[in-house]
C-alpha cells in the first residue's frame, strides 16, 4: 500500500535475492540511468549505482584539459600509433607526439585497461565509468554491454576489481567479476566459459590445448601474503574436468588482478603481489628467476616474456634474461618507488608507462636500441 516517489520512469525491474524490488531507472532526457532497489522496509529507493549514459564514439581534444593530472593504467601499439589509457583519457601518439587525447565521458574520462586483439584488428578499452567496453575497428568507435553475470547483477567489489581482455594466437577473453567469456569474432557475441567452480577466477588463457584458470581462495587478499595462514591462488587446467596444476612449495597471492596474467606458447606467466614470476605449465607451477621484482609484464609477438624489473630496467626472457635497456629514471620516483607500470611490445618496439605519488605520469618508447619520452612532451 505504499506509494514511492522516483526519479524518473523504470526501465525495467526485477526481483534479487535480497529482499527487494531492484529496479532500473531512466532520468529525464535520456541523461543516464539509476540502478537502485526499492526496500519494503525503508519504504525508498535506496541507490546501488549511477551510470551515465556514453556516446558511442569520443570527445576528440587536442591536447589534455589544463590542470588535468595524467596517471596511466595501460598501454598498447595500434594501427601504427602508441594507445596510453590514462586518468584523462585515451591518449593517441603519432610519430613521437601526442595527436588527440579521447574522452568519453568528459565528468569521468579515466580509463581503466586496453588491450588488442590477436589478428591485431581491433582496439579494446574499458572505461572506469560504467559497465561498457569500447572498441576501434577500421576507424569507428563503437560501445558494447559488458556481459551480464549468472547472478544478473555486479557487485561493487567486480567493479573495483576491474575488466580486462587476456588472448593468445587465436582468441581472447575477457575476464571479470569471477567470470570469463570468450569473444565470437565472427559472430561478434561472447561465449560464456566455464570456469572452476570453487574460488574467484581472476585469469583464464588456453595454454598447449588446455584451459588454464587462476583461481583466488583467499577471503581478505588485501590482508597480503606474508601471513602463514593465508590461501594461496591455485592454478586449474581443464581436461577435460578441473584439475589443480601441483605448485610444490608455492604458495602466492597474485597481483592486481587485471596485471597479473600474461601467455606465451605453452606457459601461463603470473606476476604475484611481491613481485615475483611464476611459470605454469600442464604439469606444475614453478618459480622463475628473475633480475629483480617485477613491476609488469606481457607477452611480444615473437612469443617472448618481457617483463620490467625497477632498478634493474626492462628484460626479455629466451634461453636467459637479457637486458634490453635501463628504467627511466627521475627524482620523483627514487623518493617515492613504484606505483603503476604499463608495458607492451610490437614488432620489436616498446612502449612503457609508470605513474608514482602525486607526481605526472610517464611515457616512454624503446625502438632500434633509442629510448624517447612521449609523455610528458619533450
């Protein structure tokens, strides 16, 4: 008998498995939506979440909005230009300059990841705001729906955790809010796959004809691994039932969870909280030497591991690590140390990326044997 008084008309409405009516809300002039669940007990809508409503293709800038800090969360080689994803935007250099600075949502332009995909076709990005993916393919912008979970609905920590598109030769998936779904290029949908059914997925590749999964049984990881009784990520691989990968000795919390896979052929790489590099193959999860901690990683085109090591600079990984050339380096970060590292490779060049304290972000590229700052402009 109760009577609420809401915003704007709903959109649709549905009932959770908290007592309540969850319903979703469009604002006057289609400005945006309002996810919220009208509680019987309060009597009122009680709001879980605002999305703003995103244009299909961006705001193209000239340069970054003044006083706005740069801060960088990824980076990648596409269609002949260096694609850094960044708390401004996504910023696009050409030839050693930055050429636009790409904004979707002026009120909230923070980019959390990109990546490409394996035919080198497609540029992906996920927005901090909002539960979409944005993708460029022969020169057009277009937006699509994150999948929708089995438990029809994300929670605040999946969205914190973050979306992130890990591939190999031939596919690529995407990977979020435990969940995995391999993208159909053909037929432009996703596959939802099937992943363990114990533990939190965090990473999902196909490693020598198995599906690899990095599966989290800690309930407070944000606690960090140097205590004894923590619960250590496992490795599964399905063949064709879960089976967990013996990992002798081991025992890890992997990194933030959108930076801590990376595949190369016949070895899933993960980069644990303590900076250190594991190798998982059909057999067993083992420790790799390494130079030094390591602040990221990824996988090149020739199927190397390339991985950066702070003090010690950046590596590549074949019969040994060899050196490819020293970090950059700045006051800035020999007081503060490391926060965020972005690395990618294409074709022999490299692009890396770190932001540290309050201090400006920082880009770099490494081609022919010369390392040139991108950002901030020479």
């Amino acid at each position: 008998g109760q009577t609420a008084r809401l915003p704007g008309r709903i959109a649709t409405e549905t009932r959770g498995r908290d007592a309540g009516l969850y319903v979703l809300i469009a604002r006057r002039g289609g400005e945006g939506v309002r996810l919220g669940r009208f509680s019987p007990v309060a009597g009122a809508l009680l709001t879980l979440a605002c999305v703003r409503h995103q244009q299909s293709g961006p705001s193209v800038l000239k340069a970054v909005p003044p006083g706005q800090r740069v801060a960088f969360t990824g980076v990648a080689f596409f269609d002949g230009a260096v694609y850094a994803a960044s708390t401004a935007g996504l910023l696009e250099f050409r030839d050693g300059r930055l050429k636009s600075c790409l904004q979707w949502n002026p009120k909230d332009p923070v980019i959390e990841s990109l990546w490409v995909s394996p035919d080198g076709k497609e540029l992906w990005l996920k927005p901090a705001a909002g539960l979409s993916l944005t993708r460029l393919s022969d020169g057009r912008w277009e937006s699509t729906a994150i999948p929708s979970p089995k438990a029809g609905y994300y929670t605040r920590g999946d969205a914190l955790e973050g979306f992130r598109g890990i591939g190999d030769d031939h596919d690529w998936w995407l990977v979020g809010g435990g969940h995995a779904w391999r993208r159909d290029g053909q037929g432009r949908s996703w596959v939802d796959e099937r992943v363990p059914s114990s533990g939190r997925l965090l990473g999902f590749a196909r490693v020598s004809g198995l599906t690899f999964a990095l599966v989290r049984h800690e309930l407070l990881p944000m606690l960090g691994s140097d205590r004894s009784d923590f619960q250590s990520d496992t490795v599964e691989a399905r063949d064709p039932e879960w089976r967990a990968i013996p990992q002798p000795g081991i025992r890890f919390l992997a990194s933030y969870p959108t930076k801590s896979v990376a595949v190369t052929p016949g070895a899933m790489f993960i980069r644990t909280e303590k900076g250190e590099l594991l190798r998982a193959t059909s057999r067993v999860l083992e420790k790799v030497p390494a130079p030094g901690g390591c602040d990221a990683m990824t996988a090149t085109t020739n199927g190397e591991l390339l991985g950066s090591f702070g003090d010690q600079g950046v590596a590549v990984l074949r019969e040994h690590w060899i050196r490819l050339f020293d970090r950059p380096d700045s006051a800035e970060w020999k007081t503060w140390g490391f926060r965020e590292v972005s690395i990618s490779e294409h074709g022999g060049a490299i692009a890396w990326a770190a932001y540290v304290g309050s201090a400006p972000g920082s880009l770099w590229i490494w081609r022919e044997q010369v390392l040139t700052r991108l950002w901030p402009s020479p």
